[in-house]
C-alpha cells in the first residue's frame, strides 16, 4: 500500500469480492448510491491519494503496509482453508484494526460533526430558543450553579445560601442579556467553521492510528469472542465500506462502529460471497444471510462491492447510507445539549 495511493479498505479483502481476473489484474462490481453499477479493478477500489499521509509524514502509511502482511496471512486463510482454526487474539488485531482505519469513519466524523455545527448555528440564531436553552438546564443541571459559585471562592456552606439567592434572579438577568448571551454563543460557534472541522478531522484520524493501528481496548473486548465462518450457498454477500458490521442489542440492531455502551451480540466481517467471519458473544447465533447482506449496504457510506451484478444486489446499492450514521438525531441534540451546559458553566 505505501506509495501515493493508500487503499482504506485492503486489497487483500477485496480480492475475495473479485468478478474476474487477468493475471495479476482483479476486478469487481463497484456499487454507488444513485449510480449505475461498474467493474473496476480493485487496485482503483477503496484507494484514496496519500489517505494516511499527512504532508511529508507517512509514518501511519509505512506502519500499515508492515501490518497488512500478518493481517493478509489470517485473512487468506480465512478465505481459503476448508478448515480454519480462528484464533481470537489474531482475528480480534485484524477486527480492531480494520474498524479504526477506514474512510467510513474519517466521512462519518466529518457528516457528525457537520451536522453538530448545523444544529448550533440554527440553535444561536433564534435569541429567545438559546436563552430558553441556556434557562432549562441550569434548573435542570443545579451543579452549574454551585460549580460557578464555588470558582467565585465560596466555601462548601456557602454554596447552597447563595444558589438560593442567585435563582430568583437569572430568569430576569437572562431576559436582560438575551442579545449579548446569543452574541456570544454565535462567536463561539462561528469560530468553528466547517473548513477547521474537516481539516482537524484527518490529523485526529492520523494521530489516534500513529498511536496504535490496533486500539487495545478494542482488542481486548474482541479476544473473548467465539469466532466461527459460517458458508451461504444461496446468497451472495457483499462487501460494504465499512468492512464490519456489529449486531448489537437495542433499537439499531446493526451498526458499523461499536461504541463502548453497546452490548455487543456479534460481530461480522465477510471474507468472500460465501463466507463470514462470526465472532458472536454466545456460541451459538442464528445468522439470517439475506438480513445480513441488507444490513451491509445500509451501514455503507459511499459504495459496497461483490462478485456480481444482479437484479437483487443492484437493489440494495439502494440502500446505502441508510444506516451509517455515527450519531443520530437525538444524539447530536444530547451533545448539544451538553455544550450548552459547559457554556453556561463559564
């Protein structure tokens, strides 16, 4: 991989995807949202010009390229052997790896934090909205209060004298400085415009893979799976961008990132159209092929992959982005939330 071109989602994973070959030549139907289906060749597939290289510094590229030859060891025998013996500790380094090293989660960062941006914007535009904001939560957060007054100098005892002496007064002071609070919160928030968002967005990537290419915590958690590759001998799976996907309990049953909360159930990686890589938190899970190729273009950002192009699987190109969000909608509104009351901690 090291050179310009920097494949995101590994050659080697793609080649089990492959339509045809020409020597050392393999291709495959490429999947977009809202485009016709293409062949490509797999070296111009998941590839993106110097994606893990920051200026001169291609440090993260160099280290991936030394990893991806252990990683191409597990995951060949993974997609050939008639018998594979999984070992946890080698699947749960190739699992945490590809999680934290794909374009999905660079784009998925970029769209959350784009949206977050949005929301305060529309949020600081509206005067009496970001006062009535600013009012909810300190009656619904009293510790602002108390955290304001203790940075004032206030002892432990006097702390709940003065709450009770500032509360009746914030309803009037918030009315009267209503323009010079939203003033202040705009400053705040223009100041991080989407150009400084997108730009941070690689260089955080980069560091948090210049730290470990594979995150420990990740790891750890995935070693005490039971790992099993289970065959679909009607159904042709694809490979999504985001590699993995994690079934998970809740109401998103299927996601392509797991968050520490989650209660993990399994995880998935496809290995080729008829083959999965299972690690599941029981030994035993039913695994429903046609849900799972569905939950695979949902939790795609940009494009899946596979062996052929069908009628069926032109379809759930279809379904792309439906489910890749990396924060929903009530989830960008708790985060905002939450700044407003650090803000108004201040």
């Amino acid at each position: 991989m090291s050179g310009k071109r920097q494949h995101y989602i590994p050659q080697l994973l793609q080649r089990g995807f492959k339509s045809q070959s020409y020597g050392d030549e393999h291709f495959t139907w490429v999947f977009r949202q809202s485009s016709k289906p293409f062949e490509a060749n797999i070296k111009n597939v998941g590839v993106e010009g110097y994606f893990y290289s920051e200026g001169n510094n291609s440090e993260v590229d160099e280290s991936i390229t030394q990893l991806e030859m252990k990683i191409g060891r597990i995951v060949r025998n993974l997609q050939q052997s008639d018998t594979p013996e999984p070992v946890s500790k080698d699947i749960a380094m190739v699992v945490a790896h590809l999680e934290a090293r794909t374009r999905h989660l660079r784009l998925s960062f970029m769209s959350a934090g784009q949206s977050l941006l949005n929301t305060l914007v529309e949020l600081v535009s509206d005067e009496k909205s970001l006062v009535a904001l600013v009012e909810n939560q300190i009656v619904n957060e009293p510790t602002i209060i108390d955290n304001a007054i203790r940075e004032l100098g206030a002892t432990t005892a006097q702390v709940p004298i003065l709450r009770e002496l500032i509360r009746p007064q914030l309803g009037p002071f918030m009315k009267e400085n209503a323009t010079q609070i939203a003033q202040n919160f705009r400053s705040e928030v223009l100041n991080l415009s989407p150009k400084r968002l997108l730009d941070s967005i690689k260089t955080g990537h980069l560091s948090g893979l210049r730290e470990s290419l594979v995150p420990a915590h990740k790891a750890i958690r995935y070693e005490t799976l039971n790992y099993s590759i289970i065959t679909s001998e009607q159904v042709s799976i694809p490979l999504g961008d985001s590699m993995l996907v994690f079934k998970v309990s809740g109401s998103r049953t299927y996601k392509p990132f797991l968050d520490k909360e989650d209660q993990l159930l399994a995880i998935l990686l496809p290995l080729t159209p008829s083959r999965i890589l299972v690690g599941s938190v029981n030994r035993s899970i039913y695994i429903d092929f046609l849900e799972i190729r569905r939950e695979i273009a949902r939790c795609s950002y940009e494009h899946f992959i596979s062996s052929e192009n069908t009628d069926d699987i032109q379809q759930l190109g279809l379904l792309i982005q439906e489910n890749a969000h990396l924060l929903s909608k009530s989830e960008i509104e708790k985060i905002v939330s939450s700044l407003i009351t650090s803000s108004s901690s201040i």
